[in-house]
C-alpha cells in the first residue's frame, strides 16, 4: 500500500526537465551509450539546412567517442539518407543503425548507404491505392474542387515512385512542407503550418477518416495516429522494429539507454520496456500533454524528462551535455 502511495505521488508531479537530466548526462561515457531516437523534429528539421551545425558536431564528437545511434522514423529510407545521413557525414561503420518507414524497415548503415537487417510488413498496393483516393477525396471535398486533385497517371506514379507529393500549390493554407506520401508500409497526411495544423487541415484529416473506404482500409489490421498536424496509416511501430533490430544485432554492450522524442508517434518508443540497461533516460522534447500523461499513466515515469517544446535544439543540448 505505501509503495503504491508514493508511485501515485510521484507521478502526480509534472515531468522532469532540465536541471534533472543535466547531471545524469553530464556522468554519461559515450562509449556506454546507446541512443534510440526519432528524427524528424527531434534530430532534424524539415528545411534545406535539415541539420543543425550544432546537432551535426555534437553528434559526430561521440559517435567517434564509441556512442552507438538507432534512428526510429516514420519517414522513407530517402527521407533518412538525404535529411539525415548526407548533412551527418561520414561515421564509423557499426555505430549507426536506422528503424524507418514506421517500424517496417531495420538496417544499419555501411560506407554511407543503409543495408537491410530484417523487414515487416506492408500495405497491400490495392489498400494504398484506396488510401490515397481517400486522401484525394479529403482535400477535394474541403478545397471545394469539383476535379480531383491528382490525376490517375499521378497517382500511379506517386505510389510506384514512393516520393512525396507537396501540397503547397493547392492552397494558402498548406506550407510549403505539407505533404502526401504513399510508401509501401505507410500513408501519410503532413501540413508544417506553424507547430500544429489550423482549422482546414483538421478538415481535411476529418474528411478523410471519416471516408467509408479508408476506414475499411485502416480495419484490415493496419494501425492509424492522428497527430497535430499528421494522419498516418501503417503496418509496424517503431517500437516494435528497434526491438527486432536489438535482436537481431544483440549482445548490445552498453550501459545506457537514451530514448529521444517529440510527437505522438514516440510514445511507443519512449515507454517501451528497454530491459537489460543500468540507466534509461526517456527525453521528450515536444510539446505534447497527450505524451506527458500516457507517460503518467505507465511504469516508467520516474525515467521521463521534458524539454518542453524545445525540437532539434533541445536534443542538440542533450547531445553537447555528453562530456565524457
């Protein structure tokens, strides 16, 4: 009964933030250092210089110090070797090992390139095929247009091709990041308007999943989160790939565990049960209380910190705190 009194106390109390993390990195080797971390929005931004200098050095310094890294993205392999992976730079072969594609893709990266270690599943092409129409109905519906956005030709293409298709000519209300992208384990809806979609890009997620056939889709046995500004549809988690990918590459000889976030799409990383490390540190760096209660509510709050709504240079900071 006392036990269980404290743990209610405690996580009553707001999370963790800096002044607590600071000591904890600070005693950290690199050496013993693992680090499972998102990266659109906690690692990278989505600009032209995706990269911060900052995040770059940081990074860098303690990889070649023997820090191993585990990427865990909802984005493509591109999205990964062209945001990520170019603005690093060349790293030691071993030290970098990428979960992307929402779980369905687990590698780690050779001379620069990624090489496959194992993979999940994926949608079945007439179900991205419907997934897509839907989505083509959503923004016709809210946009008024009486013709569809893409033509079949175009949607042909943008499912063969897996690239994304940017929406920022259709209207003032979608920036110049949002986006629809078809890859064979994911569908996405993605609007950069500011930190979260306004009022006609929630309209467009309600219109298209309240499509009669893209709720068949979604109840084929795939998985859907709805984000602040993101609907995806996808086959795996990112939990559930950087456990096979730990598998797959076990022993791990590290002591420590460091899990970095910043959206929805994290908390399955972020309360996943990591057995086998001395130290876990669970970092958010978003802004969502959706994230700091479902935190609240599991095992592992005491090991939760917030960097609220600090993105890519709050972890550049968690990054440069490593001095050992």
């Amino acid at each position: 009964m006392f036990q269980n009194k404290v743990k209610e106390q405690s996580q009553n109390k707001p999370p963790q933030g800096w002044s607590d993390l600071h000591p904890h990195l600070s005693a950290v080797r690199a050496s013993d250092l693992l680090v499972v971390s998102d990266m659109t929005g906690t690692l990278i931004t989505q600009t032209a210089d995706s990269m911060l200098p900052k995040m770059r050095d940081a990074q860098r310094s303690l990889l070649e110090r023997g820090m191993m890294l585990m990427l865990a993205t909802a984005d493509s392999g591109h999205s990964v070797q062209d945001f990520y992976l170019k603005p690093l730079g060349p790293v030691s072969n071993g030290s970098v090992y990428v979960v992307h594609s929402v779980g369905a893709w687990r590698g780690k990266v050779h001379d620069g390139n990624l090489v496959v270690v194992s993979h999940g599943g994926d949608l079945s092409l007439e179900d991205r095929q419907t997934l897509l129409s839907g989505m083509d109905r959503a923004l016709s519906s809210v946009l008024g247009r009486t013709a569809p956005v893409f033509s079949k030709s175009a949607m042909d293409s943008l499912i063969e091709s897996g690239a994304r298709a940017s929406l920022s000519a259709l209207s003032e209300h979608f920036g110049g990041q949002s986006f629809i992208e078809i890859i064979p384990s994911k569908a996405a809806i993605f609007f950069l308007e500011q930190k979260i979609a306004g009022s006609v890009q929630q309209a467009v997620f309600d219109a298209y999943l309240e499509d009669l056939e893209v709720q068949k889709v979604i109840r084929n046995g795939y998985r859907m989160i709805r984000g602040g500004n993101y609907v995806d549809v996808f086959t795996c988690s990112k939990e559930e790939g950087v456990r096979d990918l730990m598998a797959a590459i076990s022993p791990i000889d590290k002591r420590t565990l460091m899990v970095l976030g910043d959206s929805e799409n994290d908390m399955g990383i972020l309360s996943d049960s990591y057995e086998g490390f001395d130290k876990v540190l669970r970092v958010f760096v978003g802004q969502s209380q959706e994230v700091v209660e479902s935190m609240k509510r599991g095992p592992f709050y005491r090991e939760f910190f917030q960097l609220r709504g600090a993105h890519c240079e709050g972890s550049a900071e968690v990054f440069g705190a490593i001095k050992l």
